[in-house]
C-alpha cells in the first residue's frame, strides 16, 4: 500500500456532504484497505462557516472553494452543491488543476455532461457521478460498465421519491394530491418549494442522463418530453384501479424500432399492477432495463437522502482513487452512436381518456369515428350515466398504441364535438 494518502476536497456539506465526510472518517481504515492508499480530507467547502459540524475539523472549513479546488495537491474534488454554477466554474479549474471530479450534479450533468466529460479526458482526469441518478441504487456505472457489450433498448424508472411518495398515498388512501403532497412535506420527502420535483424537472434531468449512457448519445435536459403530476386526480386513481393498473411518474427512454433514434419523456402513466415498478412503494426509486442479451433487468432502492447518497459518492471515490493509485481512468463518455432524440409526437404509446358527454344515442358513433379519422385504434369503452348530472354520462376510452401526435390530435377533435362536454382527465398507459 502507498503511504502517501490521496486529498479529498469535499465541496458543499449539507445532508449529503456531512455524510461523505462522517464515513470517510469512521471508515478511513477499510477505505485505505479498499483503495490501496489512505484517503484524507483535506478540506471542506461551505457557505456558512459559523455553523457547527460534528466532526469535522474546523479548520478544514473554508468559504473559499475556488482557492481550494486550487490548491494543486488535491487529488479527487466531491461536488454536492448542486445547481449549474458555480459547479461548473469549480468541477472545469478542477480538472485543470490535476483533480478527478466525483459529483451528484444531475441538473449540471444533464446540461452540460458532454462539455464536463470532455474537460475530464482533456486533463487526464476521472468524472463520476453514480449519486446523480437514483441515490444508493447502483446504475450509472452498470450501464456504463456492466452493459457496456450489451444493447440497452429501453429504460423505464421511478427516479424520484417525493412524487413517488404522493401517488402512492392517493392509491392507497384515496387522499387527492394537495393532501398527499402536504404529508409528504410534513415527513420531509418534499421541500419547500416541490416544483423540481412534483413538475417533473428533477426526473427529466435523470432521464437525460440515463437516455445518454444506455444509448451511447448525447441527451441533454432539453431534449426530454416532461409533465409533471399536478393534474394527476383522485379520479385518474380510481380509473387506473378498474383497469388493474396503478399510476406512476415514469422517467422512459427507448430506442426507436427502427434504431435510428431516441426519445427521453418523463409523464404521469398507468401501468399494470402486474409489472415489477407496480409494486414501488413510498418514496423508493425503481429503475427496469431492458436489454437485448441480458433480458430485462431492475435495479430497486432508496432514491434519495443523505446516507443512501453518500453510500454513492463514496464508491465513486473508491473507483477514482483505485485509477488514481493505478496511474489510470475509467470509462469516459460514450456518445459514438450520435443518434437523435425523437420528439414527443413521434412516440408511440396508449391512451386513457376520460371524456364528459350526453347521455343519449349517437354519441359513442361519434367519438369512434374521430378515433378513426386520425387513425387512433381503440382497445375498449366504458360508459356509465353519471348520477351528479342529467343527461350526461362518462365515457372512458383506452386506445392501442399509437403515435403521440394522432393521439393529441383525436383528443383535440373530441374537444370540439358538441356532444363532448369536456375532456376529465387524459394519461398514458405503459408497461405492457
């Protein structure tokens, strides 16, 4: 084993940093052991500095992290900031200053990974972030490693928790989503301000980063297709449960048929309750991959907090230090294929629609045929008389997959019918 021990710069010391910091300390020796070398923190970036931290050595603490990722003696920068800058400034004079770079910047990564990467393989240096998707669960590094001889043709994942946590407490307490989202708040699996995750950013910047591994093409945030699960009612719930389904926000990602192209979406779905994502629970993440040699594959775990994500940091640090004692890199990125990412119109998929119509002859005559005009093939109809109105009914149509432009276009047209009252709710069904 080398004597010299190997200098960590932790920037930012929030939930997950103080737990990077408190296991490299309690487990310094097994640490050393695993890598082949000590590893010592050597200092610790932050923004309050008054602020006490257990077990950290204040001097450590400096408001400084520019002068510290500078420092020229440093060996791996953690970032867990988070946010585009001043990551970006700090993880690029990282590199330039002779540091690999472990980060759980989903939202940098997927703005600008390739940019990130290329400084990376520039300098020399490692860039790892398994903690940017999916907290503790192990699936960057096997899709960029394990399945790197394999073709990866779709992932499908719950890949955050708080949305998760708020559909699963409308299907199993039939509470609606204001209530839903205020104990989840309450319990600390939502913050503040919910808009990252409950309006589907967070999981759509996950989704870019896992369209870009699994297919070996550059996705970035912007090219993924998002809705959030606001509008998602008490209704949606009860319809998914007559179908034998349950209802998820689901980061999906898939190689076109024909494979020359991507898509990378984030929506509210129904799927079956006989599918493997079904059955995740709380505020757990669940990731399924399906694969051409290695069949289907899923990945299961807690997708966030601080010591689930810390457990993910640090074996990163692990992988770099390894390269590092080796005189080595791991896998950079992968982007060869240069495929394009398909827009949301393209996608082929089903759909539940639940329609308020007239309750009187002709009307379903008439929605079928608007089906049939944009070509939407439709699967089955259920009709009821509804008893809080006279002379109006709900009618909810499944559809068989079709793309998602005819399927928008069918319900724009059923928008205009006279015979339709209004559109109650509309979302798509996968998993089958």
């Amino acid at each position: 084993m080398r004597t010299r021990p190997l200098k960590v710069a932790l920037l930012g010391c929030g939930v997950v940093g103080s737990e990077v910091a408190r296991i490299m300390t309690a487990h310094a020796d097994d640490l050393a052991a695993r890598i082949g070398a000590p590893v010592e923190l050597a200092g610790v970036a932050v923004r309050r500095p008054s602020k006490v931290r257990e077990g950290i050595d204040p001097s450590l603490i400096t408001t400084d992290a520019t002068a510290l990722v500078k420092r020229g003696d440093i060996d791996v920068v953690i970032e867990v900031i988070g946010g585009i800058e001043p990551a970006r400034a700090l993880i690029t004079t990282a590199f330039e200053h002779g540091a690999s770079v472990v980060s759980a910047n989903k939202a940098l990564l997927a703005e600008d990974g390739a940019a990130l990467h290329a400084a990376a393989e520039q300098h020399g240096r490692d860039l790892y972030y398994e903690a940017a998707v999916a907290g503790a669960i192990p699936l960057v590094r096997p899709l960029r490693e394990s399945l790197a001889g394999d073709k990866v043709n779709r992932v499908l994942g719950i890949v955050n928790g708080t949305t998760n946590f708020i559909l699963d407490k409308m299907d199993t307490s039939g509470a609606g989503y204001s209530e839903a989202l205020d104990e989840a708040t309450a319990l600390g699996y939502a913050e503040a301000d919910p808009t990252a995750d409950v309006e589907g950013f967070d999981a759509a910047a996950k989704a870019a980063i896992l369209a870009g591994i699994a297919f070996h093409t550059r996705v970035r945030i912007g090219d993924v297709h998002r809705e959030g699960l606001t509008e998602v009612t008490a209704a949606d719930i009860a319809s998914a449960k007559r179908m034998g389904c349950t209802v998820k926000l689901l980061a999906i990602c898939e190689r076109a048929a024909d494979g020359k192209s991507v898509t990378a979406r984030v929506h509210p779905a129904m799927i079956p309750l006989t599918h493997p994502l079904a059955s995740v629970r709380e505020a757990y993440n669940a990731v399924f991959i399906e694969a051409e040699a290695a069949g289907q594959l899923m990945f299961y775990g807690p997708g966030a907090g601080g010591a689930p994500t810390a457990s993910a940091v640090l074996g990163d640090l692990v992988a770099v230090c390894r390269n590092l004692v080796a005189e080595t890199t791991g896998p950079g990125e992968s982007a060869y294929t240069q495929l394009p990412v398909s827009s949301m119109g393209e996608v082929v998929t089903r759909y539940h629609i639940s329609l308020d119509v007239a309750d009187k002859p002709g009307v379903l005559a008439q929605v079928a045929t608007v089906f049939a005009e944009h070509g939407v093939s439709i699967d089955t109809v259920r009709q009821q008389s509804r008893q809080d109105g006279v002379g109006e009914a709900s009618l909810v149509v499944v559809t068989h997959r079709a793309p998602d432009a005819a399927l928008s276009g069918t319900v724009e047209a059923l928008r205009k019918l006279d015979t339709v009252r209004g559109v109650a709710s509309i979302m798509r069904v996968e998993g089958e």
